[in-house]
C-alpha cells in the first residue's frame, strides 16, 4: 500500500527515522533533487539522440545518489547507501568540453526557446540551479558533502551546453538576450 498516514501530521523520516518536518531544509534540498530528476527524465523521453539519452539515463542514476545521501543526516553510517564519487563531476565536464567543441563559443545570454528539447534543458537546468541553492542552504546549517554541491553546479553547465547542442543538431537558431525580438 503506498499510504501509511505517517506523513498526514507534516513530518516524514529521514534515512535512519528521524522525523522531521517536510519543510525541513534536507527535505527541500533532496526533494528539490526529485523534482530536478523527473525534469531529467522528461528531457530524456524527449531525446532522439542514443548518445545523449544514455548520458541523461547516467545523471538520473547519479541524482539518486545525490537524493540518498541528502536523506540521510549522516550518510557515512549507512554501508547501503550508494557513494558519490568526484569522477562524477569530472564526468559531466568531459560531456561540456566534448559539446563545445563542436557549438559556437558562448557570447551572450541565451534566451530559452526554439525547440521543446531546448526549451526543457533550460527547464531542467533552473531547477538544478534551485537544487544547488537548496542543498547550499543546508549546508549554512549542517555539514554537506561538498561534491553534492560541485555535481549540481557542474549539472547545471551541462544542461545549458546541452541546450546549445540540441540547437545545433536541430538547426535551430539560438536567440540570444541583445538580439532584436522577432514574432518567430
């Protein structure tokens, strides 16, 4: 059954059954993690691109990482838990350099739109930027492991070098912020 009632009273557990409430800045941090995943999920079945798809399926799989070691206050106790790695991060910024080798260099603001596949990178990438203000609040409270931060922030990158890739491959033009609006 997937209703307990347990929650019905505003507080949930945390991996090791502290209760808190689910305003609780570790709950708004992994649950902003969540959130930021299904975006990624939406970019992923959106993707015709094989390559990019497995990439996304890869950074779903590391934002659960992220999301577990959130949920829990001390992650270290926990052997079950998944570990994240620094190779994650230098992962994600051999994708960026990989990319932009092959887009025009980065000169101005650009503007979402053009395409629903660009349009959702830009989607995903200002809700990983709240998942990286969320866990930087938590950490103004607690100790965070610093590479949840470092792969968010990297996450974040990636996704808007994405959003210029995906508009390269789809011929799509880019407009920038100091370009003259058009009713295109």
């Amino acid at each position: 059954m997937i209703y307990t009632r347990k929650g019905d009273d505003g507080k949930t557990s945390l991996i090791g059954g502290e209760k808190v409430w689910k305003s609780d800045e570790r709950v708004e941090a992994y649950g902003t993690v969540d959130e930021l995943n299904s975006h990624v999920g939406l970019l992923h079945d959106h993707c015709p691109y094989s390559v990019e798809k497995r990439f996304l399926n890869g950074i779903q799989r590391q934002l659960f990482v992220v999301q577990s070691r959130l949920a829990a206050k001390n992650p270290g106790q926990y052997d079950f838990l998944p570990v994240m790695q620094p190779e994650a991060v230098e992962t994600l910024e051999n994708e960026i350099d990989r990319m932009e080798a092959l887009i025009p260099p980065f000169r101005d603001f650009v503007m979402a739109g053009g395409h629903p596949l660009v349009s959702q990178c830009h989607v995903a990438r200002c809700v990983c930027r709240r998942a990286e203000r969320r866990v930087v609040a938590l950490m103004q409270l607690e100790e965070v492991e610093p590479v949840l931060r470092q792969y968010l922030n990297r996450l974040s990158d990636y996704l808007f070098v994405l959003s210029r890739y995906f508009s390269r491959l789809l011929d799509i033009k880019e407009i920038t912020f100091s370009e003259k609006a058009s009713d295109n």
